[in-house]
C-alpha cells in the first residue's frame, strides 16, 4: 500500500515538472518571438519571399538577390573621421575575417573614402564602403555602406538583419533586398511598362515614378505589404520594379527591390 501511495505521489510530481518545464520552454519561445531581433529576421524573410512572388509572377527564372545596406554616420560615432576604420569596424561586426581582407583607399578635394572587402560565413564576399565628404567648408558627412551580390534565395533574410543591426548603430540605416529575374524572350518598349504595370499591381502598390528609356522601365511606388520606405520628392516609396530587354542576347532582365534598387541594371 505504501508503495503504491509513493508511486502515485512520484508520478504526480513528474508530471507537475514536465508541465513547468513545458511552460518554461513555451514563455522562452513567446519572448524570442516578440525580441526586436527575431521581428527583424521574420520581416525580413517575408519580405523576400513577397518579392520572389512578384519576380516569378512575370514568368522569369530566379537569379539572385543583391543585399544593400547604407546609413548616415551620427556625428558622436566613433570613427566618424575615418572612412577606414568605419568600414573596419562593421566588416569585424559582420564577423568578416581580419585574414584575407582587402583594402582600398581614395581620396580627391571633395572626400575620402576606404573599402574593406572579405568573406562573410566563409564563403560569400561582402564589401564594406566608409566614405568622409566635406560638401562645404566646416560641414563633415560621413556614409558606411554595405553590398553582398548575388546570394541564393532563403540566405538574403538572414543576411539583411544582420546588416541592418550592424548599420543601426551608427545612426537611420536602411537595408535593400534586390531579386533579379531572366525571361527567355526579348519584350518591346509597350510589353515592358506592361509588366512593369503588372508587377505594382501583383504587390499591391501605387505608382509614384515612371522611367522609361529606350530599352527600359522602372517604376517606383508605395505598397502597404512592405514595411519601410524611404521620401524621395516628396514621396513614400518601397518598392521599385525594372524591366530592361537586351537585344543582343533576345532576353529581358527583370528586377524588384524594397524600398528601391540599389544595384546596376
């Protein structure tokens, strides 16, 4: 009889622990959830794959996503004077090997500036741009700016919070997502505002801004599905699509980025 009263209280209390630590690991999971840094990575992944949507909508074959970051130094930063060691910095906060990196200096009357490029997570080049302007005389500009081309799809996400973390320490930094697209076929001026159209109305988008030259389109606007956006003119834009065929290869590339290319097309 004691036994079996030892029995029933041991498995009563195992199963109190088993329920604690269930609720332990679900409270750690809520609080991940709902830290800043996870937001950003979710955001970040939805937004990609938003854009994938729109680029496969057209009927174009995936190439790459191009990730561009670039921030506006705050004065009280540290190495605001020296482009080098701003763009060392964040290369070290992107975890870019001191090992194998390499450097470029500029300098002209208007400004100065230093490249530091290396690989991220081994095998991906990362390049990192300090710039110090003087556009008028007592008056100091400083820019960082980052730039990983061409990485697969489902790697861009994580890469974008990290460089938008990395940035945003030194003052309002912004992060692009570039996706690029072929389509076998060579479309005319008239096909491609068409697709271009097509495309704003597939992310749900207002058009704000028409480029259209010779072989290309490009059309800007504002899209409630995507978060941030920068004022350009006076306008909010977020989104940014281009089309631009190649006569010589009788193909058309296409792009869209949030909040605008930041690439060569």
């Amino acid at each position: 009889m004691l036994i079996k009263e030892l029995s029933k209280r041991f498995s009563s209390r195992k199963k109190a622990l088993l329920a604690a630590v269930g609720m332990l690991i679900a409270v750690s999971f809520s609080v991940l959830a709902f830290s800043p840094a996870c937001k950003d990575a979710l955001s970040a992944y939805r937004e990609e794959a938003a854009l994938l949507k729109i680029i496969k909508s057209t009927g174009a074959q995936y190439k790459s996503t191009n990730v561009t970051g670039w921030v506006r130094v705050d004065e009280k930063a540290a190495g605001f004077y020296e482009p080098e060691t701003l763009a060392g910095m964040v290369a070290a906060q992107l975890s870019v090997p001191e090992a194998g990196r390499k450097v470029e200096r500029w300098e002209n009357q208007f400004a100065r500036g230093a490249k530091v490029e290396g690989l991220i997570k081994g095998d991906r080049t990362v390049a990192v741009m300090g710039q110090v302007m003087e556009p008028q005389q007592g008056i100091t500009v400083s820019h960082i700016m980052v730039v990983l081309d061409g990485e697969a799809s489902g790697k861009p996400g994580s890469y974008k919070s990290k460089i938008s973390a990395a940035l945003g320490g030194y003052g309002e930094s912004r992060v692009a997502l570039t996706c690029s697209g072929i389509l076998n076929n060579e479309l005319n001026k008239d096909e491609l505002l068409e697709a271009a159209e097509k495309m704003m109305i597939k992310a749900g988008a207002t058009v704000q801004e028409k480029t259209i030259k010779d072989n290309l389109v490009s059309l800007t606007g504002f899209s409630p599905r995507f978060v941030k956006d920068i004022t350009y003119a006076g306008k909010e834009i977020n989104l940014n699509v281009a089309l631009r065929c190649d006569p010589v290869e009788h193909v058309t590339y296409v792009y869209v980025a949030s909040p605008v290319i930041f690439t060569e097309y």
